[in-house]
C-alpha cells in the first residue's frame, strides 16, 4: 500500500467516531422529522378531502385550482387548508433534506469501513519495522508525535465539515436568489402593468420553487451551526420567508397595494441573501486560515516523525 493511500485511509479512519455519531443524531432527527410530516399530513387530510393532490402539487396551484370560486375572498375553511398545506411543504422538505444527508453520510461510512482491514494489517506491519528501528526515548517521542498527528486529524476533519456545510448553504442561496430574481421581475411587472393571470402564474412557480429552497436553507443554516460550534466559530444567521398569508391576500384583493406588498417582501429576502453572502464569505476565508495552520502542524508533526525515522533507525 502506498504512503499517501495509507495516510488518507488513516485519516479517514480517524474521522469513523465522529461519522458514527453524526449518523445517530441524524437518524434521531429523521424520526422527529417524520412524526412531523405524519402530524402535519393529518392536519391537511382534515382540512382537505383531496389530500393526496395537495401533497402532490405545488402552493400555487392549489391555489389556482381556487381562482373564481369566490368573488371577494376565501372563506375560512379554505384559508386553514392553504396554511396547512404550506405546513406540510416545510414538514416533508425538512425530511426529504435530512434523507438526503442520510444516504451521503451513510456512503462516507461504508467506503471507510471497508478500507478498515487492509488498513489495519497494513498498519501493524509498519508498525513492527517501525518498533524495531527505533528505541528508548525515540520511540516515546514518536508516539507522541502520532497521538498529536491523530488529534489535529480529528480538527482537520472538522474543519472540512464546517466548509463543506458552507458551500451547500452557498449553493441553495444561490437557488433561492435566481428564484427570487426572477419572481420580483415578475411581481414589478404585475404592479405598474396589472399583468393578470400569466403574471400571477410566473411570479408564484418562482415564489413556490424560492419557499422550497428557503425549506432547504433553513435547515441547512441549522447544521451549519452545529458544524460550526465544533470549531469555535458559531455564526447566528437568520433567514425568513415570503408569508403565505400575504400570497393569498395577494390573489384575493388584487390591487396595485397587494403586489407592491410582495414585491417589497422579495426586496426584502433578496436583501436579506445579499447579507447572508457578506456573512459567509467571512466564515469561509476564517475557516479557510484555521484549514490552512492546521495543514502546516500536521507537516511539521510529518517532518519531525521523519527526523526519528532518519537519526534513530
């Protein structure tokens, strides 16, 4: 087995504690999530006799499907159908978020797992040439040198983790802000020119495809937290959403005051994006130092492995 196969294996190894533990939080959060998909898929069912429509389609369609059915507004009954609807949409992107870093890690683990045997018999033949080459206060030192080597592994791993949970964070703002972009031209051009039902249409499948992104960010956000409390970093970052209440009062009273309330709502996200890139960009460069002094100790505890190796074999 080559140096370097030998090393990246090793240090991955090094990683399997924490993997395994970020597996167990994770399923337990998973079965959280899923009681909160069947609680709120209970909650629709009895606000709605087409339940598995809803579930299927998107928030404006469902409420496409109302158009013309009441002259002024929605009654009661419809509005609580809509906003359970908008609670099961956040419920089972939640899960579906959460499956999806399951399945990921689950791969991480058992790639390491299988790497275990030929690393340990690999290990342990290194090991007995090394136990033979080197004596006394060397091999105390070496020793010593290796359960250094084992810890700044450990903060290298967490490190990683930390960018890692950044760039997706990055990668779904970027969703939501394309989305967004595109719904607040449409919602300008549904205030000055009173655009109509094509209009309404284009601006709510970006709205919709934008709330789904921000489901995901959300719970993104979260685990960057966590990632970041590993390495002393921890950033309070908040992200809201467009109201689902503004967007049917926005079909319902359809008035230049209604669209100029959404379009400011986008305004305002956008914003509220364009703050949390300023933010991210100072958590990626911060991380990036730490990544880059750990690094330079992990080479410094190589260079002086190396030194016992030369002058005491």
């Amino acid at each position: 087995m080559e140096e370097k196969e030998l090393v990246e294996i090793r240090d991955g190894l090094a990683t399997l504690p924490e993997l395994n533990k970020r597996l167990k939080r994770l399923n337990e959060r998973i079965s959280d999530a899923e009681q909160e998909v069947s609680v709120r898929e209970r909650m629709l069912a009895e606000e709605s006799n087409d339940v598995d429509r809803l579930e299927r389609e998107s928030l404006s369609a469902a409420l496409f499907r109302f158009i013309g059915k009441y002259e002024e507004k929605m009654d009661k009954e419809t509005q609580e159908m809509l906003a359970a609807k908008l609670n099961y949409d956040k419920a089972a992107g939640t899960l579906k978020e959460f499956n999806s870093e399951r399945d990921e890690l689950t791969a991480r683990i058992a790639k390491l797992e299988r790497a275990r045997e030929a690393y340990k018999q690999e290990l342990f033949n290194r090991e007995q040439r090394i136990q033979n080459s080197i004596i006394g206060e060397a091999i105390i030192q070496y020793r010593q040198l290796e359960s250094e080597r084992e810890e700044l592994t450990k903060q290298l791993f967490e490190i990683q983790e930390a960018q890692s949970a950044v760039y997706k964070v990055r990668a779904t703002a970027d969703n939501v802000m394309q989305h967004l972009e595109s719904a607040e031209g449409w919602a300008t051009y549904d205030a000055w020119t009173r655009g109509g039902i094509f209009s309404h249409m284009a601006k709510y499948d970006h709205i919709d495809n934008a709330q789904e992104e921000f489901n995901r960010l959300a719970v993104q956000l979260k685990e960057m937290h966590k990632e970041l409390l590993d390495v002393d970093m921890l950033e309070d970052i908040e992200i809201t959403e467009i109201s689902g209440t503004t967007r049917a009062f926005d079909f319902w009273f359809d008035n230049i005051f209604t669209d100029l309330n959404v379009r400011d709502q986008i305004s305002a996200n956008i914003d509220q994006l364009n703050k949390l890139y300023s933010k991210l960009d100072s958590i990626m460069g911060r991380l990036q130092n730490s990544k880059q002094e750990t690094e330079k100790m992990l080479e410094e505890n190589e260079y002086k492995k190396n030194d016992l190796l030369i002058f005491n074999a």
